[in-house]
C-alpha cells in the first residue's frame, strides 16, 4: 500500500511539473573560461601598455551575462523546488469528493472550506508553473548571451594576438616614458595637457594623476578633462565633441592611444572609430561629464 502511493505521488508530482521543452538546452558558460579569458586580456593589455577598450567593453559585457545566467539558473531551481513541496502538499489533501458536498455524513462548512482550500492550491499551482515556464525560457536566454560574449571575447583576444606586429610597430613608433614631471605625469601626456588647455577652456578642471590606480590614471599616462558638472548638454556638450575630435585629428602626433567621452571609445589600437560602452552607473562612470584621454 504504501509503495502504491510513493508511485502515485510519483505521477502527480511529475504532472505537476510538466512543462513544455522548447528548443534544447544551451551549454551552461563557464566562469572558468571566463577566468581564462580575462587573464589573456590582462595579458595583452599588459603588452600593449593600457587597458585595451574593445576587450575591457566585452569581458564587462561576459561577466555581467555570466552572473545573470548564474543567478537565473539558482532562482529557476528555487522555484522548481517550491513547485515540488506544492505537488507534494496537493496530493497529501487529496481531492474534494463534490458529490459528499451537501451530504449528511460531512459538515458543510467544512466541505466549502476545504473546497476553497483546493480551488487556492490549484491557482497557487498554476501561477508557480507560469513562473517557472517564464524563468527557464530567462534563463535559456541568458545562457546563450553569456555563451556569445565569450565567443567575442575570444574572437577579440585572437584578433589583436593576430595584430601583435602591427601593434609592436605603433608601440615602437611612440617609444616608453615613465613619469618624469613633477606633477607624476609622462612628458607626452604633460604636453596634451598642455594643448588642450591652450585650446579649450577648462572650467571645471582636469584631473591626471591617481595614486595606486591600476590604470592610466596611476601611471601618469591618462587625463580627465571635465566638461560639466553632471551630465554634459548644450554648449558644455558641445564642447566636449569639438575637444575629441580635435585629440583625433592631432592623435598620431600627440600620441594619444584612446579618448572616452559620451559612453563611446576611441582606441588607435583596436582600428580607431567610435564604438559604444555599456552602462556603467551614472555621469560620470560613462564619461558624461569628462572626455577622458590616455596616451601611449
């Protein structure tokens, strides 16, 4: 007896949770990849003197697809364990005999209760089982994107690994400078400094040096020249689009290796042009109110 309920617990609980299948499951990406990916990045950035913006924009890109998938799949299998102690706790009631409702042998208003209890569990039912329909198609969706910003990663580290002469002779082109001013900056980026000052005024100041930044900023090599006080618009946008496009026309002789202004980069390395950066919070963070300006 007791083996027959185990196997019709068995049934209702896999009817409980029969959902439709759709497309075949994506491979679930790897952190592990991911953390192999960033190392070579790191690598190449490493090389080639700076943070590299298309490999910065795509390994953001990876790592915020792959902590998505991630969170997805522990919420999917929540929910699907909370579906099972559901299925679980509908058959433990068992089903309402309707035809005993207005017998004698049972309390009426208990019959009416445990029908309302029944009609709660069945709708309780439905919208977990909706739930669930919605985070597997989520969290399909999300494995795919992390899937395919890894394979950019990896297209991207390939491409510049290709590059590797051409970005050795842009490197020699430019030459090596430590910081040697008093300021902690390299002499080429006191002298952008200086033209830019020359040519564009500067309100809200400039900021260069950060001591213990892990970039640009802590080598001496990089400059924030800032625009506005919050986010840039009218004149003071204005602005900041003549100051880029004149660090690119004057960027081979100045050595200037990237510009970021407006949630855009500029980087010599990777071909030049404009390309997007994803959100990174606020103003600030996606260059809104300072073009920022690193040099080789």
């Amino acid at each position: 007896m007791k083996a027959g309920r185990v196997a019709v617990f068995a049934i209702v609980l896999a009817g409980l949770l029969a959902l439709p299948s759709g497309r075949p499951a994506a491979a679930d990406p790897s952190p592990a990849e991911l953390r192999k990916l960033t190392k070579q990045a790191s690598q190449l950035n490493e090389r080639y003197r700076g943070s590299i913006q298309s490999l910065e924009e795509i390994r953001i890109q990876a790592k915020k697809a792959v902590d998505t998938s991630g969170s997805l799949q522990r919420r999917l299998a929540e929910a699907q364990s909370d579906l099972a102690a559901l299925a679980e706790t509908s058959y433990i009631l068992g089903p309402l005999d309707t035809t005993r409702l207005f017998g004698t042998e049972i309390d009426p208003y208990k019959a009416l209760g445990q029908a309302a209890n029944m009609t709660h569990m069945i709708e309780e039912r439905a919208n977990r089982v909706a739930g669930v329909e919605r985070l597997i198609k989520d969290a399909q969706k999300a494995k795919l994107r992390a899937n395919t910003t890894i394979k950019k990663l990896q297209k991207e580290i390939k491409t510049l690994q290709s590059k590797r002469r051409d970005l050795d002779k842009l490197l020699a082109k430019y030459g090596f400078q430590q910081p040697g001013s008093a300021g902690g900056l390299t002499q080429r980026m006191v002298n952008v400094r200086a033209e830019v000052m020359q040519n564009f005024p500067m309100p809200y100041g400039v900021g260069c040096l950060r001591p213990g930044d892990p970039g640009e900023h802590g080598k001496g090599r990089a400059c924030d020249f800032m625009i506005s006080r919050g986010m840039a618009s009218g004149g003071e946008a204005d602005r900041g689009d003549a100051l880029a496009e004149w660090l690119i026309r004057n960027g081979d002789r100045l050595g200037v290796m990237y510009i970021i202004w407006k949630q855009r980069y500029y980087d010599i390395r990777s071909g030049g042009g404009w390309d997007p950066m994803s959100d990174r919070g606020g103003a600030t963070a996606n260059h809104y109110d300072h073009v920022h300006v690193s040099v080789f």
